[in-house]
C-alpha cells in the first residue's frame, strides 16, 4: 500500500467534497466543519484558504492519498514561526482507519515539520471521547501532557481534550533509533 503526501491544492475540490460527503455521517462525531461543507464549493473554500495559509506560513494540508486514492487531510495548524510550533489536525475516510494509513502519514508530517519547515514542537489535542485519535497520538510517539479544560466546542456543546506533544528532539532520537 502506497501512502503519500500530497500538499492540498484547489484542484482536489470535486473529490474531497466527494470523500467528505460520502462519509458525513462517520467524520462528524469529532469534526465540526462537515456540517458546513454542503458543497464542492465548500471545499474549494477550504482548498483556497490552505493555498493561501501555505503562502503566509500559517498552515501546511496535505491531501493523504493511498494508492493515489484521495483518503484523508492532514496538516499543520495554528503555525508559530517566532515559537516554532504547531497543532497537528487529520482525519481519515472510514475505509481507510485501522490500516496504518495515519501512521504513515503522520510520519511523513512529522518529516515535514522537523525537517524543512524547522518547527520544534508539535501538539495533538483531541477531545477526549476520541479515542481513536488518541490512540493515533499514542502510537506516534506523542506524550500525554494532560486534559485542556473544556478546549473544544463539538455540536454545541464544550469538551475537554488531551494534549499530546512531541519535541524535534523526540523525533530525532527516534528516526536514529529507526535507521
């Protein structure tokens, strides 16, 4: 199974509203923005604003494509160059979760923001009912740090989250104990 990174562009509207659309019902539990993506041009919306975050430094999506089929988004948010740090958001389609796909694009990811990009710190917060992206932080390498306190907002509603992070050194010591 081939798993790439691919940077989100405005080209990929059509299929990801496709992606998204299909899947409605599953990514909603923990995504807030599927109830607003009602179109293709929801999702060129989406696609424009990446583009332009991408330009300004402030964020960095990536299209996840298995087999060069459209799976999912990753990418880095909420981008500090002074602090050298970021947030890290993905989903995946449903035929897609339990197969590793977000191991290895979490990798990539973490190539990405260690290396290039020159980040020092990466942080995960999932709401806590989210069990499965807590176990994607967990088997990546993130370290619990502890519960934000009512930190995201889901379906009208406050939740708390957990935070995980991982540090460039972390990531270092463990790409050479992979090698």
């Amino acid at each position: 199974m081939g798993i790439q990174l691919q940077p989100a562009t405005e080209l990929a509207a059509n299929a990801l509203f496709a992606l998204v659309d299909a899947h409605r019902a599953a990514l909603a539990s923990w995504l807030p923005w599927v109830a607003t993506t009602h179109s293709a041009a929801d999702s060129l919306a989406f696609l424009r604003h990446s583009v332009a975050a991408r330009q300004q430094g402030s964020q960095y999506d990536w299209l996840i494509l298995v087999d060069g089929q459209l799976a999912g988004v990753c990418g880095l948010h909420t981008v500090s160059a002074a602090n050298h740090r970021a947030c890290v958001g993905y989903w995946l389609a449903p035929p897609y979760v339990g197969r590793g796909v977000m191991q290895a694009a979490l990798q990539q990811l973490c190539g990405q923001a260690f290396g290039p990009l020159g980040l020092q710190r990466l942080v995960i917060d999932p709401a806590l009912g989210n069990v499965r992206s807590i176990a994607v932080a967990q088997r990546a390498g993130f370290c619990f740090e502890g519960i934000l306190r009512q930190h995201l907002w889901l379906h009208g509603q406050p939740h708390d989250a957990a935070c995980y992070s991982l540090l460039a050194t972390e990531w270092a010591v463990r790409q050479h104990g992979q090698a």
